[in-house]
C-alpha cells in the first residue's frame, strides 16, 4: 500500500492550523493510500506550537509528525526540512492556511496512480473548480512569473506559483534545494524540469484566496526574488 507525504509548513497559523488539519483528517484518498502528515512549524510567535501539540494529543488515530525551527528561516526551509523526513512513495506540499483543499488531493495522485506522470502540478487557472476573487496585480503577477519560468524552462504551466505540488518522493529528495523563503517555487520547477524524462502534469484545483488581514504572508519583494532564482537557478546554477 502506497502512503502520501503531506508536509505543512506553518509560521503563525494557530487560527487555521486545526481546520487544515480535520481537512486532511476527513479526505479518503483514492486507492486506500495512508496518510502521512509532517508539520514544520518555522518558529511561529503566536500560539501555533500549542495549536498542533493539542490537536496531535487528541487525535492519537492521525499520522502526525511534528518539527520546529529554533530561528524563522522561511517557508522554503521548513520545506526542506519537511522532505527530509518523508517517507511516503509520494509527497505533496500544503500551506497551513485555508487556500487550497485537500480533498483535491485525489486529483493530484490520479495522474501518478495511472502512470503517466511523475509530478503533478495543481493550478488555479484552468479548469472550473471555485476561485475566489481577490487582487488583480497578484494575479498578472503571478502570470509574468509563469510566463518567464516557461520561457527558461520550455515548460508550459499554467500556474508555476501554486502551492500544490506532488512528486514521487523519490524525485523530490534527490534535488538539492536551497531556497529557504518563496524562492521555493521557481528553484524546484527549474530543478524539476531538467531532470531526465521527466513527466509533468497540471490539473486544475480551487482556490480560497486569503487577504493579508486575513494571514496571507507573500509580497511584491518575494515576486523580485522568484525572478532573480529563476535566472539564477535556469542560467548560472544548472
């Protein structure tokens, strides 16, 4: 029996973290595939320690486990920390807020369970799946930044930024990543995309968009970084 890796990086998250949770908990994956949860949680300054050990102790039945940073390195650290200790054939990434739902994981492992791909991207942009409507310059943004990852890639995402990203485990593990904040996505899509015979997928996911009243944690400082990693990491760090 194959088992899902689902890693949650987490940075003051005590208001959403118990509802991403019982999320996961509530999913039945396709294929009778276990669940495998690891939450990093990146140094947070509120009460998201307290959050995860509460709901660890009163849902013993859960695979959960649990890794704190000492200092705040950024999400992309805690990733890599997560990975690390996968140990599913298959892993996938999930923020600890409320954006993306994991009862689409199913649509992310169909791909892989019928053997035609090897990561599977979810985006935001296709398909008929509710978005919710939030900031307009984000959206071009997060376009540009697709549209020059596929150009230095010769990739054709849609949605290069999503959160949603499964791969064989296997596959993740063995790229050196080093990114340690947003610079995540765009280093492990140039990465992904050089290795050999890999096959990519994209299916389209829903989105529950945050405001930044509401937690969302990205900038426009994290758009220049995606450029300057993908320059970086497509150019002069093959």
């Amino acid at each position: 029996m194959k088992k899902l890796s689902i890693i949650i990086p987490a940075y003051n998250e005590e208001k959403t973290i118990h509802f991403i949770l019982n999320k996961i908990k509530d999913v039945q994956l396709i294929n009778n595939i276990e669940k495998e949860i690891i939450i990093v949680n990146d140094c947070s300054k509120d009460q998201t320690e307290e959050a995860i050990l509460s709901y660890i102790n009163t849902n013993p039945e859960m695979t959960i486990t649990y890794y704190k940073h000492e200092i705040n390195q950024g999400k992309g650290a805690a990733l890599h920390t997560g990975i690390s200790k996968a140990t599913g054939q298959l892993l996938v990434i999930q923020d600890a807020d409320l954006e993306y739902d994991p009862e689409e994981y199913n649509l992310l492992l169909t791909p892989i369970l019928k053997g035609d791909a090897d990561v599977v991207y979810g985006s935001r942009f296709i398909g008929g799946k509710p978005h919710r409507i939030l900031f307009f310059w984000h959206t071009i943004g997060n376009k540009l930044l697709t549209n020059l990852s596929n150009l230095l890639t010769n990739l054709n995402l849609t949605d290069m930024e999503t959160c949603y990203k499964m791969f064989k485990t296997e596959t993740i593990q063995k790229i050196q990543l080093k990114e340690k904040r947003f610079g995540f996505e765009p280093e492990v899509t140039a990465k992904v995309s050089r290795i050999k015979d890999i096959r990519i997928y994209e299916v389209g996911i829903s989105y529950y968009g945050r405001t930044y009243e509401e937690g969302k944690k990205i900038s426009w400082k994290d758009g220049f970084r995606a450029i300057y990693c993908m320059i970086k990491y497509n150019i002069f760090s093959k």
